[in-house]
C-alpha cells in the first residue's frame, strides 16, 4: 500500500459509529414499526402496506450493503504491512477491494437515503388517516438517527394536522363565548400546546392572539353571576390583551384561565 493509500482510505473506510447509515440499530426503527402496523388490523395493514412493504424491502438491502462494505472494510491490510484475517488473497489486486469498498458504502449510503424517504412516506400516510402518534414516532425515529432535516419537515406536517384538526373550536372563540364553548376552546388549545412541536413556527404565538377574547368570555361570566375577582386574577389583564407581547408564557396564561373557568362551573349552585 503506498503512502497516498494509506492517507486516503481510513477517509474512504468510516466507522460504523461515524456512518448514520451503518447504525443498525437506528436503520431498523422505522422498519420495526413497519412490522407493528402490518401486524394490526387487516383493514389498517391493506392501507398502508405499499409504504410498510417499501420501507421494509430498502431495509433489507441497506443492511445487505452495509455488511458488504463492513467485510470489504475488515479486510483492510493492518498497518504493520500484514494481511488480516480473512483478508484478500496476495494477488488480489488492491485497488479493485478499494474500488469495492468505496461502490458498497455508496451503495449504503444511497440507500439510506431511500430509507429516509420512505419513512417520510409511511409517516405522511399515518398523517393523511389522522395516526397523529404514528407519524410522531417515525419523525423521532429520523431525528434520533441524525436526519434533523427530514424530520422537521415531518413535525411541521404534523403540526399542520393538529392545527387544523382543532380549527374548528377555535374559529368560535370570541368575547361571548357560552361556558360550553369556553370549555371545548380550553381543550383544542391544550391539544395544540401539547400535540405541535415547540419549534413549529409561531406555534405560541398563534395560540396567544386566542387568549385575549377568551378570557373576555370567562371574565363576562364572571360579571355576570357578580363572583368578585380574587386581586391575584389576572384574567382581567389577560382580557385586556396584557400577554400579547409574552408568547413564551402562552401555556402558563392558558393555564389560569383554566383555573378560573373551572373554578366558575365548579362554583355551589353552578347549572
């Protein structure tokens, strides 16, 4: 092996610790669930066993691809100029096992690529059946194997779906909200604070122009059924629109709003 060899191969030859790809254990996440949703209900398994069947079949081959280029990698000469076990034979010439070595990470590497995008696909196919916690779990999967990118993507969608799953309650939130109403926009509100990736953008502060009116509402009945409003409320300051410029406490001001709604229907004598 000539001294360019030497520099260049360990480049060419990553760790599987260092080749996202190589990771068997995060590769077969995603094809693991897949198995899970074929092994539910016949009707489920029928809808999505296109997307289940591509993503087990380029799981199947990225692990054939990466095991060749771990043996071609193994096979490596050692340092001290020996041949390791089950190195290539002497007149193996050596350019060709690094031409092999080079074309089998290649390989892998493409189809991780697939891998990823098929995941993507099952997950955008659990979306589209309103399987919220399916597509969620897939978007962890890509993000625990170092694919920050695809699976933004996926919590945007998802965070997309929980929007609009809850856009009907919170299209009726206004300042005369009946305590039905109140209650339902409390609920849709919280699905979104829990349900929508943090990051999703201006995932508070959408939530926070809602705030206003509703506490309008809560306020009003308040007024109405002449309960004093205990000095340390600040339903009133948020009624005034007082947390506008405070998205980032947006959960913290839902929540006592929620404390004195519950306090009214929970009041003796409440209908």
């Amino acid at each position: 092996m000539t001294p360019q060899e030497r520099t260049v191969e360990p480049a060419m030859a990553p760790s599987p610790a260092s080749s996202p790809y190589l990771s068997l254990r995060q590769a077969v996440r995603p094809a693991i669930f897949a198995h899970f949703l074929l092994a539910e209900d016949q009707e489920r398994a029928r809808q999505l066993a296109a997307e289940c069947e591509d993503l087990l079949f380029l799981t199947r081959e990225l692990l054939k691809a990466a095991g060749l280029a771990d043996i071609l990698g193994a096979r490596a000469p050692s340092s001290s100029g020996g041949a390791d076990p089950g190195s290539a034979p002497p007149e193996e010439d050596g350019g060709d096992r690094q031409a092999q070595l080079l074309g089998a990470y290649a390989e892998a590497g493409m189809l991780w690529a697939k891998v990823v995008g098929s995941t993507m696909a099952l997950a955008q196919a659990l979306l589209g059946r309103g399987d919220r916690d399916g597509a969620r779990r897939l978007a962890g999967f890509l993000a625990d194997a170092g694919e920050d990118g695809p699976a933004a993507e996926l919590n945007i969608q998802l965070g997309k779906a929980v929007w609009d799953s809850c856009r009907g309650p919170l299209q009726d939130i206004s300042n005369t909200m009946p305590a039905a109403a109140i209650g339902t926009a409390i609920d849709a509100l919280r699905v979104v604070l829990l349900e929508v990736p943090e990051d999703f953008p201006d995932r508070n502060r959408e939530v926070n122009r809602f705030l206003p009116p509703l506490a309008a509402s809560v306020l009003a009945i308040m007024r109405e059924q002449e309960i004093d409003i205990p000095y340390s409320s600040r339903v009133e300051h948020i009624a005034a629109g007082g947390v506008a410029r405070y998205p980032d406490i947006v959960k913290l001001s839902l929540d006592e709003i929620a404390a004195e709604f519950d306090g009214l229907c929970h009041r003796p004598g409440h209908q």
